[in-house]
C-alpha cells in the first residue's frame, strides 16, 4: 500500500499562523463582495438604479465590546449551492479570470480572525436567505462544528441581496482595536446587523 499524505479537519487552526494583518483578512471579504458585482454588473447596476442605491456598498463594522466584526454588501448574493462550493476549502471558484482563484481565502481570512463565523446571503432574485455558522474549535476536533439555519419560507419577507460575513472572539482582537471600523464607498449596506447566537 503506498503511502498517503492525510489532511485532518484539525488543519484548519493552522490558518491563524498565516502572515496576514486585520486589514488584509477583511480585504478578503471585500475582494469576493467586489468580484460579485464585477461578475454581475449589468443586472446589479439595473437594480440598484430601481433601489437608489446607485453603488455597489461594502460597510465594515467592528464592534468592540461585542467583539464582532461584520463585513455586509449588497451585491448579488450566494444561491445554496453556490454557498455550499464557498465552504469547499481549496475549490476555485466557477470564475477564476476575478480576484478569486484559489478557494481558500474566505476561510483562511474568516478562521485567522476568530474561531466563529457566520455567513448570511440571499442572491438577489430569491426569497430565501441561508445562513451558515462555523465553529472553527469543533471542526479541528472533529466534532462538526458547522451549523445552518433553516431557509427563511417562500412567503415570508424577502431580505435585500448581499452577503454578509460576520466573526466573534476574535483572536486579533488588540490589533482590531486600534483601528477605527471604515466603511468602503457609499452609504451603509441595507442589511440588518445580525448578532452572533452565544
């Protein structure tokens, strides 16, 4: 029998060793927000003309007595699947002409900020938001540690379209800290700031 290299789930701490700094972690988050609109322009230009939303919106909240970081757009939002192929640790994305090539950096940024994130999406042209919460501690102990929520019902409410991405207890907490929360161009996203559950 030859010899395997094995990867274990307990690989994904690993990704707090990683060179990055608060400030290059978020732009992970904004890179997929901005490719999102660059992949979908047309259709989201026309819609954010019926909105008077005007621009593509990006808002970054740090909360520092809540110790929650909240990264929320309004471009075209994640279908279930393509959901599901985001959480898939080193699959590339469909498009990888874009800033997305490789399939890791989401989970390498969310993981190196803290050991619990959530992200909330809904594509715009849907009625159902997904939400799906990883608990980075249970995956490496093989204990799941990932969690979705039921899809909201056809008839209730629609949320806008976006993505949002969420972490709490985050170990860069001190370096977060220093730093004031910013906001990329143009108003604050339209979602709703959801709180993580404890």
């Amino acid at each position: 029998m030859p010899i395997q290299l094995i990867i274990g789930p307990d690989a994904i701490t690993s990704y707090r060793r990683l060179a990055y700094t608060p400030w290059h972690a978020i732009a992970e988050f904004v890179d997929n927000s901005t490719q999102s609109y660059f992949d979908n322009k047309a259709v989201l230009d026309e819609q954010m003309q019926k909105d008077d939303d005007k621009i593509l919106t990006v808002a970054i909240v740090y909360d520092k007595e809540n110790d929650y970081l909240r990264v929320a757009d309004n471009a075209m939002g994640m279908s279930l699947t393509e959901l599901e192929r985001s959480l898939h640790i080193a699959k590339p994305p469909l498009n990888t002409n874009g800033r997305s090539k490789y399939g890791m950096g989401m989970k390498t940024a969310a993981c190196w900020i803290g050991n619990r994130w959530t992200i909330k999406t809904k594509k715009l042209g849907e009625t159902t938001e997904h939400s799906v919460t990883v608990d980075v501690t249970k995956v490496a102990a093989g204990q799941g540690g990932v969690e979705s929520t039921a899809p909201a019902r056809s008839h209730q409410r629609a949320s806008p379209p976006g993505c949002q991405h969420g972490v709490r207890s985050p170990p860069v907490v001190p370096r977060l800290q220093r730093q004031a929360a910013q906001k990329i161009r143009g108003r604050p996203a339209r979602e709703k700031q959801y709180r993580q559950p404890q």
